[in-house]
C-alpha cells in the first residue's frame, strides 16, 4: 500500500497547537485526584463514593480509543481532533454545572468519551507529518504537553480548587478546551497540511478491516502486547508511591502530592532534552537507559531510609518512563503506516489496559506485604524490558534492513 510521503517542512505550530489540547486532556485524567475532598463534601458523600468521577472518566477515556482510530483515518485525523475538542469543552463545562454527583459523573463519563480521542490521534498525525528520523523528537516536544498536564492535574488541581472551587477548575479547562478548538478550526481552515493522509488509501476498507490490517502484523502486535506489560509494570507500583509515603513516613497528603508530581518534574527533562538523548543514545540506547534509570529508581523507593530520598526517586521514575516509553511510542507511529490512527488507538487502548490490570495486581500484594515488593518487582521487569525491547527493535531492522 502507498503511504503519503511527509511535507517537506515539520507543521510545528500546527502540532504545538495539539500540545496544548493534550494539556487539557490530560489535566482531565488526574485534575479530579485532587478535587475528590471538595466533591464529596459539596454533595454530601464520602470521598469513596466521590470516587466514581475518576472511575467514569478513566474507563470511557481508555475503552473509546478502541474506536476512534478508524475514524480519524478515514475523516482527517486534525479534523477529527479539532471535533473532539470542540465537544469535550461543552462537555466539561458541563462538568462544573452538574447540580448532582449522578450528574457530575455523567458529564466525567461524556467527556471522556471525547476527550480520549485527541492525544492518539493527535500523536497519529504527528507520525503522518514527520518523517520517521525526526519523529522521536518532535513526539518528545509534543509530551510536553501532556506531561504539563498531569502536572497542572495532580498539583494544580489542588491548589487552584481552594482558590477558586472544584466548579471553577472545570470551567477553567473548558475554557483551555474552547480556545484550543477556535485555534485548531482556524488552523484546519487555513492550513492545508492539517488535511495530511486524509483519506489516503484506504482502499474502501471497512473499519473492522482497519483492525484486521493492525493487528494482522505481527510488529505491530509485538509492540501492543509490550505497552500492555510496560503498562502494567510501570503504573501498577507508581499507583501506590503515594500511599507508601504517607504510611511510611508519615508525610501530608500536601507533601506527597508535591513529591508525586515530581514525576512530571523527570518527563520534563527528557522533553527538553530529547534531541540530545537521541542524537548520542539512539533508540536502542533509550530503551536500555530508560529500563536502568527506572530500575535504579523504582530500587530507592523500595529500600529508602529517609522520605527525603523520594522526590529525586520519582523524578527518577518519570525521566526513565519517558525515555523507555517515547522510544515505544515512536515505534507505535510506524507499525502500520497506512493504518495509522487506528494503530495509534489500539496502542493507546492497550496502556489503559495495562494500566488497570497493573493497579488491580498490585494492590493484592500491598494489602499483604507493603508497597516495597511490587516496586523492587518493578525495577526487575522494567530493566528486563528495556533490554528485551533493544534487542527487539535491533532484531526488526535487521529483518528490514534499517
């Protein structure tokens, strides 16, 4: 099958505007972690029963990626972004009206619905515009602002809900929504390489015919079936970091909230510094030293004396990540490239399955024995996998002469 070359320059304001949608995005994934408190006493529940606005959330943001990827192949991936932003800030300022956590829970569910679209499809259109040498970086710009998010969403969250309530945090984002979908329709309306692979050889496929395509190739269900383990390995200990500091040491939930965040701390310097990890690490260097790092890292948590050790630990944690998971990412954008945003999204699928199965694992071994096996368990299989996913992508050129 033919794929459409790239243009001949990087569409960087173009993507820049999807970093700042992402921003959004994943602001919604966590902003409400630190919110559940005011919630549930707005309300009147407890904050367990609060819960269920990150549980809706989280399940309709993971589980509506496994159908919007042959919808973005099919319709335009920009435009199909530029629609789901658009929907998500109507549906989020909805969020900040609900008179009711029924309601408020509904509108969670709804926006996730959309929400979930932009970030796959945006790193989809990213992969149809940048030619594969350059991709690791321009994708590591682009986490930038996804990584701002989580920050804004764990930190921030918190914060700005005491200045200015849990309502006025979702009016906030809806309105970083709003203003993000007037500058993507602007930049649909006026910039042809928004229309990049649109529509290019289908072929008449149908959307099951799309899936059939992905995961018919045996690369791309080896790199499906590696974000799941990634997954489950990564974010099932770091689910409890927070927890184990409070019992352990004592901290407040303020402390660990800010040593948490550190996490995005390490994603932020691998986002700035990302053409120089490339340039003298390569993609196979990458995997190993982010599989070492996040050893090394996951190691100190387990066995740390002193709380102070946590915060250079998880910024540990997220510099390691990025540089393992952006290399996989970026392998992602390529395994089939006239598939590419319903690869993207069955990828993205497989994270937030990874994910829970990961946090559902991990918390039979905390109630029993403590947060430090799962993370030692961690720091083994993540350097295992940085070094099994080095010898797979050497492996893979070899089989194409790359």
């Amino acid at each position: 099958m033919t794929v459409l070359a790239p243009p001949p320059q990087t569409p960087i304001r173009t993507i820049t505007l999807l970093a700042v949608s992402s921003f959004a995005t994943q602001a919604m994934v966590r902003v409400t972690d630190s919110l559940l408190p005011q919630i549930a006493a707005d309300f009147s529940v407890t904050v367990g029963a609060a819960a269920i606005v990150v549980t809706a959330y989280a399940v309709m943001h993971g589980t509506t990626q496994l159908v919007i990827g042959p919808i973005g192949d099919k319709f335009g991936k920009y435009r199909t972004v530029t629609f789901a932003v658009a929907a998500a800030s109507v549906l989020v300022f909805l969020c900040g009206m609900a008179g009711s956590l029924d309601m408020l829970a509904l509108a969670r569910l709804a926006s996730g619905a959309f929400a979930g679209w932009i970030i796959p499809l945006g790193m989809a259109y990213v992969g149809d515009v940048t030619p594969y040498e350059k991709r690791q970086q321009v994708l590591g710009t682009y986490l930038s602002g996804q990584i701002m998010g989580q920050l804004f969403g764990q930190a921030m969250g918190g914060v700005l809900g005491d200045l200015i309530g849990w309502r006025g945090v979702f009016f906030l984002l809806a309105g970083i929504f709003a203003v993000s979908a007037v500058a993507l329709l602007y930049e649909l309306r006026t910039n042809p390489v928004t229309r990049w692979g649109q529509n290019a050889d289908r072929g008449g496929r149908s959307f099951m015919a799309d899936y059939s395509v992905v995961l018919q190739d045996p690369w791309a269900r080896l790199i499906c079936i590696f974000a799941f383990l990634e997954s489950m390995a990564m974010w099932g200990p770091f689910a409890f970091v927070g927890a184990d500091l409070h019992l352990r040491f004592g901290l407040s939930y303020t402390m660990v909230g800010l040593i948490v965040g550190m996490f995005a701390v390490g994603g932020l310097i691998y986002s700035t510094s990302v053409r120089v990890f490339v340039g003298r690490l390569g993609q196979t260097g990458l995997a190993i030293a982010g599989g070492a790092t996040l050893a090394a890292a996951y190691v100190v948590l387990a066995v740390q004396p002193v709380w102070w050790a946590s915060p250079v630990a998880v910024c540990g944690v997220g510099l390691g990540f990025y540089m393992l998971h952006n290399t996989l990412q970026t392998n992602a954008t390529q395994m089939t490239p006239h598939a590419r945003g319903t690869a993207v999204a069955i990828f993205s699928s497989a994270l937030y399955l990874g994910q829970t199965a990961g946090v559902a694992g991990a918390s039979l071994v905390v109630d029993r024995w403590g947060a430090a096996p799962i993370f030692v368990t961690a720091a083994v299989a993540l350097l295992g996998m940085g070094f099994w996913f080095a010898h797979l992508l050497r492996q893979h050129r070899a089989a194409h002469g790359a």
